[in-house]
C-alpha cells in the first residue's frame, strides 16, 4: 500500500515541532520526505526527553517514516548535493528565519532556478515580511501577539500556557501542510511551482473565527469569561467530590435537558438560555454544587448511558485506553532496529483505501546519507570524497 501522497518527494530542512510535525503527517499519508540536517548544529528534539531505548520519544515520533542525510550546508559540496536532490525531490519544507536559506544558497529563487516545479514551503514565527520578520519567538508568543490568549484563561488568574502548541501545530504545522498540497494542486495545472510563506502567528491570529468575527464586524471584545465557549456561560468543567473533573457542554435544549436532569436539578433548565453573565454566573455555582456532592465514578455511570453532550475529563493515560480512542486506531506500533515496536499516535486520518503501516521510528542523523547519495548516482569514491571534505555527516 502506498498511500494517497506517494507520489511527492520533499525535503525537509525543518527542526523542532512545526515543520517536522506537518512532514509526519506527509510521510504517514504516503510521501517521501528527506531529512536534510546538520552533522554539526543537532536538532534538539534528539535530545529531548524523555527517552526509550535510548532515544527521545518526541524524535522518534515526529520522524517516523522519514528518511535522513546529513549534509553541511556550508560546504560547496553540500550545496551541489541539494541541488542535485531538487531535481528529484521538487519540494522543500524549511523553517528557518527569513534570508537564511538564500545565505546558505538554498534560498527559493536559487533552487527555482534549477527545478521550475519547485515547491517551497518556508514556516516562519512571523512570516517572510512586515517588521517582525526577523524576530525570535515561541508558541507562547505567537498567541500573545496575535491575541488569542487575551480571553484564554480565567479573569481572577489570567491567561494560561496551553498544554498543546496551538500556533505551531495549528498555525504552522497544518497550515503548512495546506499550502503546500494548495501547490501541489495549481502545479498539476500550470506546470510551475512556487514559494508558500505561512507564518505561525498569521494562522493563529486565522484562528480567532468565532470571535474575530463578533470584533471585525460587530466591535464585540473579547475578554476571559465573557464569551459563551471560554467560560462565560455554564459551558465549563466542573470539579467532582474527589477532585477529577467533568467537562459540560450541553448548550443545545434538548441537550440541557437531559443534563439537568441528570444532576436532580431540572428547574435549571430554563436558565441556560439567559445571555445574562450574571445569570450564567449564578447557574454555573448550582452546578458546582451538585458535582461537588458525588464522586467522579458515580458520575461516569450516571452519564455514561446519556446522549447530553458531558464527558469526564480524562488524563492522558486514561484517553489512551477509552473504549473510542482504541476503536479508531489511534494509537500504532513502529518498528524499530533491534528493540520492540514503540507505540506512538497514530495517523488521525482514514481513507477507504487505507494507508501504509509504520515503517520505522525517526532515523539516526544521516542514517541514509549514503543510500541517498548512490540513488544520485554518486560513487563510492565520489561519496569517500565528500566525506574527506567534511560535506556529510
């Protein structure tokens, strides 16, 4: 089985979790992508831990299904190496500031020059212009600066880190694997490639949705708690007797019904449907309350068998063995040399036609440098040479 991308070639000069996270999901959905790293500048997910079987979870997860070189970019050798690749390999996922890669010689209009049908995918914090181009920065920043994190939190604590990367994963890593699949797309049509500029903040700042939309055209704020889906409304988690949590989200009537019922409570029906915020303040305390009073258990067997949109909230190693987690398949098990499979999350995605298996955990640092290189058609002695020049890793 080769998968609905096998027949896409890309390198991927990315590090960290923005630009490797969008190439697993390439990989797993059945392209080939190249690693091209460093032999001396180590992309610190290697070292990150923790670790099994001597190797960091997150590399291992993040580089499944990818193949690796190691080439220094600046050697001139390198460089002929990359373009060589381009004409085989005709898209490129980078991560690096702007004006890097083109120091390096790599940069879009050097590689265009060699493959027209280039496809150059560059995911940046800030994107490839406007003054903060150059700027150095993290998730947490991007969220800040683009405003989402403004009504992230509580009003008497503030805003919070969140426990994903929203603006990597949500605003680089999938973005990024939609433009590029946006390219792949006008290529087949025009026969010419081009570069994709996502930044991490521009998509985030996309995400807002709901709330954008309320400000842009209705100049509603928003703020902590004052919106119906941040914690302004009963649509919240709620703490049990033992100290676990429940998340409610029964926003439609039916739905409302059934929950306040649930919790011998049905007069409160009624009260979801008030805009009020103090109204939705005062409903959320009789909802406490009535959690408050069983444990965590005796609510899982009184909702179980409901249809209210409430659901408790489980840790991580409970989630892994939900009944419906286990029934899609999301969780796989990836060969690795010499040690068991380790188990990893799966692909989310499901085509009929099926997708390849796992095939290994992410690759030592230029485990297939020369595999690669012979595919070329370098030699042995032209491979030898490289090395004595420092070229390869």
């Amino acid at each position: 089985m080769s998968g609905p991308l096998s027949s896409l070639k890309i390198l991927d000069f990315s590090t960290l979790l923005p630009g490797p996270f969008a190439s697993l999901l390439l990989a797993d959905l059945g392209a080939e992508v190249l690693r091209v790293e460093s032999p001396t500048r180590m992309d610190l997910v290697r070292v990150l831990p923790p670790h099994d079987g001597g190797t960091s979870t997150s590399h291992a997860y993040l580089n499944r299904n990818k193949r690796a070189i190691a080439l220094d970019l600046k050697r001139p050798e390198a460089l002929e190496v990359v373009k060589k690749l381009v004409g085989e390999y005709d898209i490129v996922l980078e991560q690096f500031r702007p004006g890097v890669m083109d120091k390096l010689g790599v940069g879009y209009a050097a590689l265009k020059a060699i493959n027209p049908r280039l496809i150059y995918v560059s995911i940046t914090g800030y994107g490839q212009s406007g003054p903060y181009k150059d700027r150095a920065g993290h998730d947490i920043n991007y969220l800040a600066l683009a405003g989402l994190a403004s009504y992230t939190g509580r009003r008497d604590s503030g805003p919070l880190p969140l426990g994903v990367q929203l603006a990597d994963i949500a605003g680089g890593s999938l973005h990024g694997v939609i433009g590029l699949l946006a390219a792949v797309v006008q290529r087949q049509v025009t026969g010419l490639g081009q570069q994709v500029d996502v930044s991490m903040t521009d998509c985030a700042f996309s995400l807002h949705a709901m709330a954008g939309a309320g400000y842009l055209g209705a100049g509603v704020e928003p703020d902590m708690e004052n919106q119906a889906l941040n914690g302004g409304s009963f649509y919240d988690y709620y703490r049990t007797r033992d100290g676990r949590w429940f998340s409610v989200g029964s926003l439609e009537p039916q739905f409302m019904q059934q929950f306040c019922q649930a919790i011998g409570r049905p007069e409160l029906a009624a009260r979801g449907l008030s805009p009020k915020p103090e109204d939705q303040r005062a409903l959320k305390r009789e909802i406490e309350i009535e959690f408050e009073r069983r444990d965590f258990a005796e609510w899982c067997q009184r909702f179980a068998a409901l249809d209210a949109c409430v659901e408790p909230m489980l840790p991580l190693s409970e989630a892994v063995e939900h009944p419906q987690i286990q029934a899609r398949g999301l969780v796989t098990e990836v060969p690795r040399d010499g040690l068991p499979a380790q188990r990893q999350l799966a692909c989310p995605l499901k085509f009929s036609g099926g997708l390849p298996a796992p095939r290994h955990i992410g690759a030592a640092v230029g485990a297939h440098t020369e595999e690669v290189l012979a595919e070329l058609g370098y030699s042995a002695e032209q491979i030898a040479a490289l090395r004595a020049v420092k070229a390869l890793g």
